[in-house]
C-alpha cells in the first residue's frame, strides 16, 4: 500500500514552467433543503477551444482545496462537495505534452502517484462528492468523476472516453480499477480497450448513462440547477441510486475471467501483440475484480509509470502531435484567399466510387453534384445508391426529413456532358487507365469555364500524364481519396509541375470543407502512400514466390504492427487494383519494386485467401494455391529475411522519397501513413520504427530524425 501521503512531489513541480494552470475556485451552495455543497468549478481561464487539463501545478492546487474542504467538512461545514468544469467542459485529462517530457521512469511514477493522491481525495472528505459532468471529459477528467461518490451528466456533453490505451498508455489514475468494479468487466472492456481501438471512439452521455458510468443524466438548458437539485434529494434520502451494472459475487467468479479470456484472443486476432498498452490495461482489468483499491492503484502507478516512458508512448506522442496541430495545418498549402469558390461539383462516373464521392460532396459542401456515365442505366444506379444511403442516414435519426430531402434534389445525373458547364470543380473516378483519364478530361474541358479546377483521383499514375492533353493543364490537380471514402481521413494532393496555385488552393479548401485532412505531394508513381503499401505488397509477393507459406509471411509482418497482414490488405485492396498498383511501381522502379504476372491470374478467381474468424488470413484457396504453386520456388524464406527486406526496403523508399522532394517534410511521410493507412500510433507511423529498429542506419548510415524518437527508459 502506497501512503500518497509522504511522498515528495516537488519534482514534478520543476519539471516545467509551461503548464497551464487550471484553477479551482469554490463557492458554496446552498440546496433547497438547506444543506450547503461547496461547488469547485475547473477553470483554466482560456475559451473552449483549451480544455482544462490535469498538469502537476493543476493537482497540487486541486489537492489542497480538496484538503481545505475535509477540514469544512470535518467542522460540519459543508454535506457536500461537487465539481464540474468552465462551459462545455469538465477535463481533458493530463496535459500529455508535459507528460512526454518526465525525463525519468521515477517522475512517470510520481504522475501517476499524484493523479490518485489527489483525485482519490474525491472519495474521502468525509461528506459525499458529487461529479457535475458539464461537458468534455476525457481520460483524467472521467477519472475525477469515477473518484467522485455520484455522477450526473449534461445531456449536450461532447464526449466521455478514456482513450489512453490508443495513446500507448493505460488509464492510470484509478479507471482501470473503479470503472470495472462501477460497469462490470464487460461494460469496461468496451470503453477502455474496444473504444480506443476503434479510432478512438467516445461515448455520447446517454451512453454513459446507459452503461451506469453516469447516475443520471439531465438536458443542458437546466443542467446545474437539476444536477443540484438530484444532489439534494440523494442526501435527503427523496433519491435512491441504483446501479444496475454493478458486478456481484458471481460476475467476479465467472464472467469475468472469461470476459477477459475472449477479449485476449480478439486482441491477439486483431492487433497481434505488438501492441503494450492493450494487454498491460487488459492485465489490470482482470486483477480489478478482487483485491484493495490501494493496491490496485499502485499496481496502476507502476503500469503507468513504465508505458509513459517506453517507446511506444513517445511514438504515439510524435503521432498525436502530427495528427492534432500538422494535420490542421497543411505544410505547402496556397493562400485560401486564392481558391475559387465551388458552387456546384461534378463526378465524371457513376460506379460506386463515383457514387461514394457523391454522397460526401453534397453531405460536406451542400452544393448541386451532378454525376455522368456512358449510360442512363448506369446513372441511375448511381443516384438510387446516393438516395438510398441518405434514406439510409435519415432512418437512423443523422438527417431529418428536411434536410435528407434536401439533399436528394441535390444530386442530378445525365448522360448529357454539356450540363458540366457550370461546375466549379470536377472530379473523375473512371478506370485506373492514362488513356481513359484523357479521354475523358478532354471532353469535359470543352465544357467547363476556363477557371474551372479539374481534379483526377488516380492513385498512383502521372497526374502531368493525365493531363499532358489539356488546353490548359494549369487548372489540374491530384485529389486521391482513400477507401472507404467516407471514413478515411486522408486526401493526398497533389501538384504537378504546371498546376496552379489557384487550382491547389481549391483543392485545400474543399478537402477542408469535406471534413478531411489534406497533405501536398508531389507528382510522383504512388505518391506517398501506395508507394509504400506496394513495397509491402510487393515484399510479401516475393516471399510467396520464393516458397513461403501465405500465413508464415502474415506472421512475419506482425513486428510491423499495421492493423492488418499484408495478403489481407491486399484482399481488402482487391487483387486486380493490387496488381496495377505493383506494376505501375515496377514500371517506374524496375531495380526496387517486386510484381509477378501470376498476380493477375490470382486477380481472376473469385476467392484468393482463406480467412479465420477474425478476419486474419490464413492461406490460399485451393484454385489459388494451384495457381501460385506452378511459379512458385520451394525453399521458405525466414521469417527474420522477410522482416529486414521490408523495414530496410521502406526505409530506402522513404530516404529516396525525401530526396525526391515528394513531400515537405519526414512528418508528412509519417501524417499519410497514419491516416491513409492506419500505421499504428505506438509505431509513430513508419520513420520512428524504422529508426528504432535499425533500419535507417543500415541503409543510409543516418536516422530520420534527430535524436531518434524513443522513451526516456532507452
């Protein structure tokens, strides 16, 4: 057992002179039965826009008025203590940039230590506490309100989450403990392993009702005023809590062990076991079920204390960074005062990309989209699929009646070309072909204004090529979404040697409008993030070939920690577009890119992997085992041998992608893969790993960055 008590926190107080400080102001409040509540207020001053964060000076200060407070208590001052936050917000939990820079495996320690010194107060003053979630609260500040003795919550709050786990870390100031014991096991599994896994999901407040995290749940016009008034009747006796998920004898015996058993097996099926902080979280949980508080917090300071400084966390941090502030603020982007105002969009095509495209521009922008093919059958197909997934939205309440009609008369298509007249921007979504892509530009450039911007959505043929045929191949430019269209977050654009500032400044401010985030490449075969995933493809191609096992290479790219194997990326990827994409990379770098003819007669079987439960490939069918096995060697190559090819493949790729100039910068590198391809965050994208595993040293002598990002345990 810890005592919190005498341990010396002052270190943590030196450690930075940037925090910023969130006060908390009391004043007293008395409840309609005459009962006086002392009501702290979070408040670090600045708008919205600036959570309250949970920084060292912040729960010192905290700390000692909650200290203040047992004393008021002690005197029969006060029945009771709340806290809630400025508008919109109760905390967003430790400020994680003063986090990265503890120094030592000791100061992690006292972080940890100090969040259950202080908020463990919460449940110890002597008069009931009570959690006011007024809005935002995320990691530390759903842990003031787990510390809390009752919770209510605003109907309007933006989101409840604790989200450390997707952060390389484990919710470290008594959530791994209290929540399962308040929830149940499988309740809590779900918010603190599934939900950050899944893109960093949150919670709405009903949902956090629903689960039995918040006692009660009131609308925001009357927020505070019933939350006071509940509190009132919960000291009076007038309110019963009950908490419906609150684990019994039985669930502690039986359900949870095995609760944690197949959550083990989902995440060894899922995200393999690279990965930490999932297991590390998942260890607490299961050891929630029994034992002190305090010894489960002290297991939670020392977990908390070794993941904050691995590397995995200081990968996530450098990740978190590029995602938050560079993301938002696209290096290389025009002027937005250069973009030319978009009034009406059309999609040349009316296939399901083509339709997917559609259904983002007039979802996001709100503006006329006109969609064309060859023929009527084909256009109608199109529409009917854009108004069935507004019908779609409508039914599950996203859209009311107004606005999905709306947007239904929005959305036109013809096979009548001349009606691109006056689009502001077009866009194609036709066959992956130069002389198709010409084609077709050429015949909607006869039609549009002269200022308007064409846009191409090939992913990894010359944008200059496509347009080599333009009266004006000034207004065209690169806008490469990635599948599925409406959640991922990456559009690479890009900028070939005559496209105009104009035409990029456009395309940066739609992107912005569509609700995504946009990175400038150059022109170059693959840009930056099928270049990549083709010298993965491509590596995993060559070790098939060689004679190696579809599920020994899948096992062999496991270290890489990518959210799948590269035979089940490509199947998601679909093997026709595989195979393009690896011969167009072969065509441009014969010496660097592997492809195999016989990839395009996998490309024609209906079925090419085996997969298990959980989606993980497990071989070839038997049609495409014969197939591979006529070209096939027979000697397997080791799983170490197919590691090291594609670490030190990527990370020559990536060197020479630099040279190149494709794209400002290293972080812009790792920004596409993260959010086009779902690099891990404990990974940093791919430079960080590459560094730390030796890879860029072997093969140009150097790191990435300067110093090499790692924990401060290495």
């Amino acid at each position: 057992m810890t005592n919190y008590e005498a341990i010396d926190f002052s270190p943590l107080l030196a450690m930075s002179d940037t925090e910023v400080v969130t006060q908390s102001p009391v004043r007293d409040v008395t409840l309609p039965s005459g009962k006086v509540l002392a009501l702290i207020t979070l408040d670090n001053g600045r708008d919205h826009t600036r959570p309250n964060t949970l920084g060292p000076a912040t729960l010192t200060a905290l700390g000692g008025v909650l200290d203040g407070l047992a004393s008021r208590a002690k005197a029969g001052e006060i029945h009771a203590v709340g806290i809630t936050g400025k508008q919109y917000i109760l905390a967003a939990g430790a400020d994680l940039s003063e986090v990265g820079n503890v120094g030592s495996k000791e100061n992690a320690r006292l972080i940890a230590q100090l969040g259950h010194h202080v908020l463990g107060k919460l449940s110890d003053l002597g008069v009931p506490s009570f959690a006011f979630v007024n809005g935002l609260a995320l990691g530390g500040g759903l842990e003031i309100a787990l510390n809390s003795t009752y919770r209510t919550v605003d109907a309007s709050a933006a989101a409840i989450a604790l989200p450390e786990v997707f952060l390389g870390i484990i919710p470290g100031w008594g959530g791994a403990y209290l929540l399962p014991n308040l929830i149940g096991i499988e309740n809590a599994l779900e918010v603190v392993v599934s939900n950050p896994l899944k893109q960093n999901r949150v919670l709405k407040p009903a949902q956090a009702f629903e689960l039995g995290i918040m006692d009660a749940i009131f609308p925001a016009a009357t927020y505070l005023e019933d939350s006071l008034r509940w509190a009132d009747g919960v000291l009076g006796g007038s309110v019963k809590v009950v908490r419906k998920n609150e684990p019994g004898k039985i669930e502690r015996l039986t359900k949870w062990p095995i609760a944690i058993k197949v959550a083990r097996g989902m995440l060894e099926s899922k995200i393999g076991t690279v990965p930490r902080s999932p297991y590390v979280a998942l260890d607490l949980l299961d050891k929630a079920k029994g034992g002190s508080k305090a010894d489960a917090f002290a297991r939670e300071d020392e977990a908390l204390a070794d993941l904050v400084t691995g590397d995995q966390f200081a990968a996530s941090m450098y990740a978190f960074d590029l995602v938050q502030k560079r993301a938002k603020r696209p290096v290389g982007a025009p002027d937005k005062a250069l973009a030319k105002k978009v009034t009406k969009v059309g999609i040349i095509g009316a296939g399901l990309m083509a339709s997917q495209f559609a259904l983002l521009f007039v979802r996001r922008l709100q503006v006329p989209v006109l969609i064309t093919d060859l023929d009527q059958t084909r256009v109608d197909k199109g529409v009917a699929y854009i108004h069935d997934e507004i019908g779609k939205l409508e039914a599950k309440g996203r859209l009311d009646a107004d606005a999905a009609n709306k947007l239904r008369a929005l959305v036109t298509g013809t096979t009548d070309k001349s009606l691109y007249a006056d689009c502001d921007f077009v866009i194609e979504a036709v066959f992956e072909e130069v002389g198709v892509k010409q084609a077709v530009f050429a015949e909607i450039e006869a039609v549009v204004a002269e200022d308007a911007i064409l846009a191409t959505n090939t992913s990894s043929l010359s944008v200059e090529e496509i347009g080599a045929k333009l009266a004006h191949p000034e207004r065209l430019v690169g806008f490469h979404f990635f599948n599925p269209v409406a959640v991922m977050p990456l559009i690479e654009i890009v900028k070939t040697p005559t496209t105009s500032e104009a035409a990029l400044s456009t395309a940066f401010v739609v992107a912005k409008g569509l609700g995504k985030n946009a990175v400038l490449t150059a022109d170059a075969p693959g840009f930056v993030v099928n270049r990549l995933l083709a010298k993965v493809m491509g590596e995993a191609a060559r070790a098939v070939y060689e004679g190696t096992p579809v599920a020994d290479v899948e096992k062999a790219f496991g270290p890489l920690g990518l959210p799948m194997g590269p035979f089940q990326l490509i199947d998601l990827v679909g093997w026709k577009v595989a195979a393009h994409v690896q011969d167009t990379m072969v065509r441009a770098f014969p010496d660097r890119f592997y492809a195999n003819e016989n990839f395009h007669a996998l490309a024609e079987l209906g079925d090419v992997v085996e997969k298990d439960k959980g989606g993980r490939v497990t071989g070839f069918t038997k049609e495409a085992a014969k197939l591979v096995a006529t070209v096939a060697g027979s000697t397997p190559t080791p799983a170490a041998e197919i590691l090291r090819r594609v670490q030190d493949g990527l990370a020559q790729e990536i060197k020479l992608m630099l040279d190149e100039g494709v794209v400002p910068e290293v972080e812009d590198i790792d920004l596409c893969l993260i959010l086009g391809a779902g690099w891990p965050f404990i990974d940093g994208g791919a430079t960080p790993y590459l560094d730390r595993e030796g890879s860029s040293e072997r093969v140009f002598g150097d790191t990435f960055h300067h110093p090499p990002i790692r924990g401060v345990a290495n």
